[in-house]
C-alpha cells in the first residue's frame, strides 16, 4: 500500500508543482512512469511554445521553450527524489512532438539523489548537467538528440 502512497504523491507533486512553467502555460505531460525500488524511469514530453510567444522572433520563442525544458527536467528530478526515498537512481527521458507527430528525443538523464547541482551555478544548462542530463544545445536552443549520442548517454 505504501508503493500506491509513493506514485500518488508523484503525480500530485508534478501535478501541482509541474502545472505551469515560467516561460509556458501549458501543463506538464507525462508520458511513461516505470518504478523499480531503487530505480525510477520517466518520460514526460516537453512543453509546446506559449501562445503569447507567437509575436516573437523565432529564436526567442526557441530560448523560452529550451529554458523551460531544462527547468522542468531539473524541477522532475527534484520532484522524483522527494516523492520516492527509496529510489537512489532515476533514468529521465524528455521528448518532443515532431512535425509527423512521432516523438523525438530531445534529452535523456540518469540523475542520481547525491548529485546535487550547485545552487551558485548561474547556467540553467550547466546545473541540468551536472546533475547528469545530456542533451545538444546549439546556439542556446535545445536540438533533437542523435541516435548514436542517445545510445551513448
């Protein structure tokens, strides 16, 4: 009974924590939860653009969108080691709706609860990896990730 207490205050914390981002208003969605003990797998799919984002240069509508991406991975993280003490490891997965509507991997992280970012770290990006997500960044935009550098991760 008490695993069904662990998920249920998962989904409550993403829930309510997760609901709105700073730079979306789109909710957060997940879209696979695997809990092994001492191991946690999630997917979840990055949010869209905000709406309000449509006026802009595309390349800031991409910035806000990378910037939150790598917030919600670092706040999922969070959320996932509060949720589950048991779980010392968790293999993150983000993907991204593409133009044929099949989901593409935009970031993979295998966090663990002792690898704390530090606080002092300015970079948003920089913080996401040493907490050990991988992803590409090319002129501050997130980029889909290669097979072959999504194997490697």
């Amino acid at each position: 009974m008490r695993e069904l207490q662990h998920i249920s205050d998962f989904l409550c914390r993403v829930r309510r924590k997760l609901r709105f981002g700073e730079f979306s208003r789109e909710p957060l969605q997940l879209l696979r939860l695997e809990w092994k003990v001492e191991l946690l797998e999630c997917d979840w799919l990055m949010r869209p653009a905000d709406p309000f984002d449509s006026e802009l240069p595309r390349h800031l509508v991409d910035e806000h969108q990378t910037q939150q991406a790598l917030r919600d991975a670092l706040s999922l993280r969070d959320v996932v080691f509060k949720s589950f003490p048991g779980v010392n490891t968790a293999e993150l997965r983000m993907f991204r709706t593409g133009a044929d509507e099949r989901p593409e991997l935009m970031m993979t992280g295998s966090v663990n609860r002792t690898n704390e970012a530090l606080a002092r770290v300015p970079s948003v990006a920089m913080r996401a990896r040493l907490c050990g997500f991988n992803f590409n960044l090319a002129q501050g935009v997130l980029e889909r990730m290669s097979p072959v550098s999504a194997a490697c991760s």
